[in-house]
C-alpha cells in the first residue's frame, strides 16, 4: 500500500525497515564494545507501537519518505534512556529532537508536487499496534535499498527483578 506510486524514489527494502532510537555514526571498535555493554543495562517492558500517517522530511525539496509512528510514552522513555548511556559512553549530545519515523523511501528527482500527490492518497493511513519486544544494535554500510544492516547485538525488552537491575548497574 505505502510502495509504489513516487517517481523518483527509492524503496528501501522491507527487511531494513526500523525505527532509529539512537544514530551512533563512525565509532572505534573500543566504544562500540562500550555501546553494546551499556545497552544491556536497558530494563524496560515491552509495549506496542502503531505506525500513524505518512509524511517526507526536507520541506520544498523532499529527501525522503517516512511511515509517522503514534505518540508512545514507553517508546519515549526508552529513547531518552539510550541517549544517557551514549552519552555516558562519550558520545556527543543527538542535537536532534527525536522523531520516531520508519523511512520508506529516499527521494531523487521527485518534484514536491509528484510527493504532494503520493502523501495525499495515503493520508489515512494507520497500521494495526504491533509488538515491541526487543531493540537490536546494527552497524551499517551506506548503499541502495537502505542497508545492508548488520545486527551486532539484540537486547530483549523484559523488567528484570530488582535485584538483578541493581546489581547491573
């Protein structure tokens, strides 16, 4: 339904869709041990997200395409606290604010109008809520299609007991 129908773009292919918590960038392989070792810290629930609306980033020259996902507390929390370990890591501040999206496509040579177009038929639409039971640190290579994404670690959403929570920390 959301492919298909933009001349111009780049449809990144299903398997590396995702939603970004924490862009990362070029790091040495001693702070990405770092990164991996602090997310296994993370104890949170998992939640259910939904996708909500479709929308393109770059105002009058669109850059890409991106399914909007619904207000989440949960999703919230669990952003703002990667933020404070790639920050305890010693990662710079994300001078962004944090606009949970799913990209679904890049855009080259689209006009405004071509995207204006595309986004006005598919104003309506909603996902159904899915699952959120793990987040998944991947390394990345820059080319077509979105990827390729390399899983370097996956980190299940599950509250540990108390006692195992402090004694991680």
């Amino acid at each position: 339904m959301l492919r298909g129908g933009l001349p111009g773009a780049r449809w990144i292919d299903r398997e590396n869709y995702h939603l970004t918590l924490r862009f990362i960038g070029d790091i040495d392989d001693a702070t990405a041990r770092e990164v991996a070792y602090a997310l296994e810290g993370v104890a949170r629930a998992p939640f259910t997200l939904r996708l909500d609306g479709v929308d393109a980033f770059g105002g009058r020259k669109p850059r890409a395409v991106f399914a909007a996902v619904a207000p989440n507390p949960a999703l919230v929390e669990l952003q703002a606290e990667h933020e404070r370990l790639m920050q305890r890591v010693g990662l710079p501040a994300e001078g962004r604010k944090f606009a949970p999206h799913v990209s679904l496509a890049r855009l080259r040579d689209s006009s405004p109008r071509q995207v204006a177009d595309y986004l006005a038929t598919r104003a309506g639409f909603r996902s159904m809520p899915f699952p959120v039971e793990r987040f998944v640190l991947y390394s990345s290579r820059a080319s077509v299609g979105g990827g390729p994404y390399v899983v370097e670690a996956e980190y299940p959403l599950e509250v540990l007991p108390e006692r195992a929570r402090l004694g991680a920390r």
